[in-house]
C-alpha cells in the first residue's frame, strides 16, 4: 500500500456552478480510506469516477500524457482543478505511477514504440515488443505486463475498453502477479463486471449521492448482468 486516504475539501470549492465542482457525489463525499492494493471505482456515465482518478493523479504528482486539444468547445477554467482541493495520505511517502487511459492508449503506444526505436532496452518496460505491431487488446496487455513491475501507485482508466471478456481474465491473472509482489497499488475506473470480480478488491460505488464502499454482489454492474443473463426478455419487451 502506498497510498492510504484522499481527502475532498469540498468545503473549499471555489464554485458551484461549473465542472469538475459541480459533479454531485463530488459535492457529498468528503473521504476515502484505501485499505487493499487493488481498488475500483464503479459508477454509471458521468457519476465522476474518471473526473476523480484524474484528480488523485494529479494531485500525486504523476504525469499526465494527453493529445494536445485542437477546439475547445467552451471555456472552464476550473477543468483540472479538482486536485487543488484534495488532500492525499501516503503510508511512507509518496511514489512514481502512472495513469492508462483507454482513450488515448493507441497513440500513446506509437510514442512509446517511437522512444523504443531509438533504445530498445525501453521494450522492457511494455512487454518487450513494438506495441503498433499488436492488436489493441494484445498491446494493452503487453503494456500491463511489462510497466507494472516498477515500484508505484497506477491509476487506470476504463482498462477493460479494447479487452475482450478472456483478455479481461488474463488481465486480471497479471494484476494478480503483480499484487503477490507488493510493490504495486492499483485504482482502476470500470464498467466490467469481470474486473470488478477480482478477489478481495475494495470497491467504491458511485451510484449513490456519496462515494460508498460496497461488496462486488451490490454493484449496479453485476446486478445488471446477472438480470440480464436470467431473463434477457426483461430488457428485449421494454
């Protein structure tokens, strides 16, 4: 464990009208204590899951890589600003990390292929191969295998995106490696019910009007899913 509480000073926000200050969990919640290496946040669309993994990452000091925006749509100046009003606790003090973001992984593996060309020894820390030469889901996992063995807090975004369901289970094999070895402390956003069945995770739900730790059995995701598997008719007549 690296990483032990985050505090939200909801308190201190500076509005209440704008993004990210306006999200309505992030306006009830005031603490999350993380007790496993392995946790999850689980919400539906726009409960800001993501809108906080951001935060925490940022206010972690961890490196943020991003395509540069080329139209903005609107101007707030307060997008990025969440990590200004949260406090983080750490149990020896802070670590290096990461954030994986779904949306942006494919170029960020040109980048990384680009750097390895340059210096193969850098192939080491993806998986030992050129990740554009891999399907999506193949070049995720390569990724996973290979960064994640460094000392560190990662923070992942929606990982299960490009994963198929036996992808997601071998995903979920490397994480456990990886947790055997203590050095890793993981916090991942998800929408899988696969991912969100790794035993002993913490789990954080974002369904209801504050952040509240629940059991993998009372997430709206696998209550969903098994629905749907027992009477998919359910869903078909409404």
């Amino acid at each position: 464990m690296h990483l032990v509480k985050v505090r939200i000073n909801r308190e201190s926000y500076p509005t209440d009208r704008l993004y990210p200050f306006n999200v309505p969990i992030l306006r009830e919640t005031s603490e999350l204590t993380f007790r496993k290496s392995v946790v999850f946040f689980v919400g539906e669309n726009g409960s800001g899951k993501s809108t906080l993994l951001d935060a925490i990452t940022r206010k972690c000091g961890i490196h943020i890589w991003d395509k540069p925006r080329r139209h903005l749509a609107h101007n707030n100046p307060y997008e990025t600003h969440l990590s200004d009003y949260i406090t983080a606790t750490w149990a020896n003090g802070s670590v290096p990390g990461s954030l994986f973001r779904a949306e942006t992984f494919r170029d960020f593996a040109d980048f990384l292929d680009d750097v390895a060309l340059c210096d193969p020894g850098r192939l080491k820390y993806h998986g030992g191969r050129i990740l554009n030469t891999l399907s999506h889901g193949e070049a995720i996992l390569s990724y996973f295998s290979g960064r994640y063995h460094i000392k560190g807090l990662y923070l992942l975004d929606e990982p299960e995106a490009a994963l198929s369901p036996a992808s997601q289970v071998k995903f979920l094999k490397i994480l456990r490696q990886l947790e055997a070895g203590g050095h890793a402390q993981f916090i991942m956003a998800t929408h899988s019910p696969i991912l969100l069945a790794y035993p002993g995770a913490q789990i954080f739900s974002f369904d209801s009007s504050r952040i509240e730790e629940v059991e993998y059995e009372d997430t709206m995701h696998y209550r969903l899913y098994k629905q749907f598997f027992t009477d998919r008719s359910v869903f078909l007549d409404a």
